[in-house]
C-alpha cells in the first residue's frame, strides 16, 4: 500500500501489520466511552466510527498522512475554483451550486451568481407549472414529470425525489433512465399524455440513451396529442441550445449548469428540477440549505473533526490498511431506498481509478465496490456473507431517528434490527458462547460439537453509523454533500482525480460502432462481439 516515497503512508502500514490491528470488540469491551470519544457532529448528523478498529495511535496516523497529503490544500484549491479536474481542465465546483452569489468564483466567472440566475428561472417555471399558468396543450395540469436521463442526470434526484416526496404533492416524479424499451413500455402505462410533463437531461443534449428514450416519449406525445402539442410538454436540462430547439424545446425552457459541474454532483443544479416540481421549492431549498452546512463543516472544521476527511480516513484504512475491497451502504429508512445506488455511482466512477494525477500506475488499491439496499432487506439478503464470509466487508450504517409515520412499534423494531446487526458484527459470537448457547437450550454434546463451528462468528466486522434526527431535506443535503467530500478527501488521498469517468465514455465509443452492425449486419472489428452479433441476427430475423 505505500506510495513511493511517503514516511506517512508507511507509518500507516506498520499500524496495519501489528497483530490485533482490525481488532473491534477488545476495543469496545476495553473503553465503554468509546462511542463518545469517536462519535463526530456536524450539520445535525451523528457520524459513530466507534465500531471500527480505529484507535487514537491509527486515527493520529491517518491524519498525519492526510497532511502529507494536503487534504485541506485541496479543499482550498476545489473551492477557489482552481481546475482541479486535471484531465478535463476544468474545476469541481459543486459547492458553487447551493452558495449565496459571491461564495465562489472560477477564472474571472462568479459561479454563484450564474447558479443563481439558474435558480430564479427553474422557480418561476416551478411556480407556473404549480400555479396552473403552465399547463398542457389541452389546458390540463401537469400531473406527472418524467425525468429522461442517465447516471448523474437520474440517480441523484431518482433518490431524493423518492425520499422527500411525501402524498399530497402536486406532482408525481418518473424517471427514464434505460434505454432498454420495456423501461418505457412499463412506465408509459401509469401516465397520461394529456397532463405530462417530460424533461430531457443531457448538458451535450447528444447522450445516446437519454435522446433515444426521448425520441419514444416525444413520439407517445405526438401520437395522442398531436406534433403541434408537444412543445408544452417539453423542458430540457442542457447548455446546448441549438440541439434543444432543434428537438422543439423552446428557449425559455431550457435550464443549464457549467462544465465545472460533474454529471455525478449536478444533483443541486438545474438536474433537481424534477425534485422541485415533485417536493415543491421549499423542500429543493432546504436540500441546498444542508448542503451547504456540510460545505461550511467541510471547508472550516479542523481534521480531526471533520466528518468527510475522517469518513475517508477510516476508508483508507479500511482499503489500504487492512486490505478490504469492498464496502456495503445500510439505510435504514425505506425512503433512501435508492440511496446506495446514487454512491455506487459517485464513488466509483470517481474513485476507480489506476493511474496518478501524473499518469502513472497507482501503488496503492483505490475505490472499493460499493454496493447496497435497505434494511431490513438486506439481512435477508447478502448480509450472511458479511457475518461469515471469508473477506470482512465494511458496512455504512444510516439510520434515522424520528420516522414521518405513526407507527412507533415498526420503526422501533426496524432501529434495534440496525443497532442488532452493528453489534453483532463487531462483537461476532465465539465458539465457547455458541456452546454455552447450544447447552442451554438442551442440545447433546455431539449435536454441540457439530453445530459449533456454524454458530460461531468471527465478529471484528467493521461498521460506521450515521444517525440523522429525522429525513428532512436539510438533513438529506447533508448526508449526500457529506458523501460528496469524502470521495474528493480520498481523490486527494490516492492522487487520482475524482472527477472524470475515462471508462464511461470508452463504453460510449465502441457502442457507436457496433450499432451499425446490429443494424445492417455490416463486419464488427471484434471477433468475439461479430460472433454475437451474428448469434443475435439469427434469433431476430428466425
């Protein structure tokens, strides 16, 4: 794990070489203050890293290391709009996105400002659509907005338009996101053309699955409604204005957002209208609003209170330290159900890296596999596998504390289900209580002695709890910035730039080429992809 040349990553290694290194339960049952002492405020969140095998000596190592590192000279530099995205030549300056005018600038650019003007439009378009004054072709409110896009342009508000949206909103959120068809064949059957309002999220308006599903929407809208209807069905999220008003979208319903922000961090930016006109504008506002309490914890707090460069201190110990590749997100709240699959996507597109900010070949394991899905579920899923499996597998535990329902048993039994599955992986079950267990509940010894080695879990499993008072948006902004600045403490950590996705757009590349084969049946370069594509044109035209 050492980079060349860095006292600091190997005064970590040799933390992780001692014996007992990824020890947890010693821990817990030596310090019963320990959840006080490594228990972390900010922005009304409770970040526990007391179920971790972190102690003082390791966490003073790791900061030590984020200093070689210069974690905090590049926060600085992300936030003073330096072009950070070296590959791209462009900031990272989504911050920028729920800051007063005048917080951030890049080059001579007032970035807030320009959000700003971005955000007066989409509430006056919010506000007609909600007042009546923008309605169908037909006269009809708008009942439904389906949001067209892809990766950041779907999961981020997909997400929190499924958490915040409470009954009783005006507007119901889709979201089309595949291009496979049966996603639309699916989804066309709960709308009405008549009071639909379809939104197009591409910034090149050129993403060839965004502008597919789009072409099968504005075909559904033309079919019922007739061609001359469509355009007061239509907005569009993009800066190409030429490619949008070609497509019928006219001027004013186009809302952009600048190249310095990242499709996986566009959440706040004109991407969140769907949210908007699903939750209403007070609910985006608050999202922005704890947003930016996170920045302001991330930008002013000292290392060692810091939640986003202490959540990626302890992933760098968890990666690189102890060597484990993968990491599992357990909210427990229904209404995050998509929760994990947004960081799936904001860490590791940014995070998968294998070269340097220099090109060269990292020395070190970077992003984990992120994968997820919300408790309960997920006990009775693949959390086996976390108890008893051969590679522990570091868990992200978010729990809320006050539900929005009335029913105190179920969410009762749903937090001592979460605080159930922490405990027991940090403390695991020896063979000797699995015996004592066994004894007691009348079995023989032979039966005993079978059975034990089943029963016995290894515990030393590492889990992180975060405890959010209630799901608010305020509280759901800072959950999701908080993630967001982990992934650029551990780009700068890693010496990788957490903020382009080369693999995306080689995908993008060979698809283009292989479409005309699928087509016309024309050579694929590819002898294994020829092959296939002959297997498929067989069973088509068969």
């Amino acid at each position: 794990m050492q980079q060349a040349g860095s006292a600091a990553w190997e005064a970590v290694a040799a933390l992780a070489r001692q014996p007992g290194a990824a020890s947890i339960r010693r821990l817990l049952e030596a310090d019963p203050l320990r959840a006080r002492r490594f228990g972390f405020r900010a922005a009304g969140l409770l970040l526990d890293l007391s179920r971790t095998s972190l102690t003082e000596k390791v966490l003073a190592a790791l900061l030590e290391l984020a200093a070689a590192r210069d974690l905090a000279g590049f926060r600085d530099a992300m936030a003073g709009g330096a072009l950070v995205n070296g590959t791209e030549g462009r900031a990272a300056l989504h911050m920028a996105l729920r800051a007063p005018a005048g917080g951030f600038r890049t080059g001579g650019e007032d970035a807030s400002a320009s959000v700003q003007a971005t955000l007066n439009a989409m509430a006056g378009f919010v506000r007609g659509v909600h007042g009546g004054q923008i309605r169908g072709a037909g006269g009809d409110r708008f009942t439904d907005v389906v949001n067209i896009g892809i990766g950041g342009s779907d999961l981020g508000p997909a997400m929190v338009a499924q958490a915040l949206w409470r009954p009783g909103q005006p507007i119901r959120a889709h979201y089309l996101a595949n291009v496979d068809a049966h996603a639309w064949e699916a989804l066309r059957l709960q709308l009405d053309p008549r009071r639909t309002l379809v939104l197009v999220a591409s910034k090149t308006f050129t993403t060839q699955e965004t502008m597919a599903n789009a072409q099968l929407v504005r075909g559904w809208l033309a079919q019922a409604l007739g061609p001359a209807a469509v355009p007061q069905h239509l907005a569009a999220l993009s800066t190409n204005l030429a490619a949008t008003a070609a497509f019928g979208i006219a001027p004013e319903r186009v809302f952009g957002f600048s190249e310095w922000v990242g499709g996986r961090f566009s959440l706040w930016s004109a991407v969140g209208l769907s949210v908007a006109l699903a939750c209403g504008l007070e609910a985006f506002a608050g999202l922005l609003a704890g947003a930016r309490e996170m920045d302001d914890h991330f930008l002013a707090a000292p290392p060692g209170e810091n939640l986003p460069m202490l959540l990626a201190a302890t992933e760098v110990w968890h990666v690189n330290g102890l060597g484990y590749p993968s990491r599992a997100v357990l909210p427990y709240d229904q209404r995050l159900a998509r929760f994990a699959a947004h960081l799936q996507q904001l860490e590791m597109e940014s995070l998968g890296k294998r070269v340097t900010n220099a090109g060269l070949p990292v020395a070190h394991a970077t992003g984990p596999v992120v994968f997820g899905e919300p408790g309960t579920n997920a006990q009775h899923s693949f959390l086996q596998l976390i108890h008893q499996g051969t590679t522990p597998v570091p868990v992200d535990f978010v729990l809320v504390a006050r539900p929005d329902h009335g029913h105190a048993a179920s969410h009762r039994i749903l937090l001592a289900n979460a605080l159930a599955q922490a405990e027991a992986l940090a403390r695991g079950r020896t063979e000797a209580e699995a015996r004592a267990e066994m004894a007691k509940a009348g079995l023989d010894a032979a039966e005993i002695d079978r059975l034990a080695p089943h029963r016995t879990f290894p515990g030393d499993r590492p889990s992180t709890t975060i405890l959010l008072p209630a799901l608010t948006p305020a509280s759901l902004g800072a959950l999701i910035a908080l993630y967001e600045h982990k992934v650029a403490c551990l780009g700068a950590f890693w010496d990788i730039n957490p903020f382009d996705q080369w693999g995306v757009e080689l995908g993008k590349q060979l698809a283009g080429g292989i479409l005309p084969a699928l087509e016309h049946g024309s050579p694929a370069k590819d002898a294994a992809t020829a092959a296939m594509i002959g297997e498929i044109r067989r069973l088509q035209e068969g």
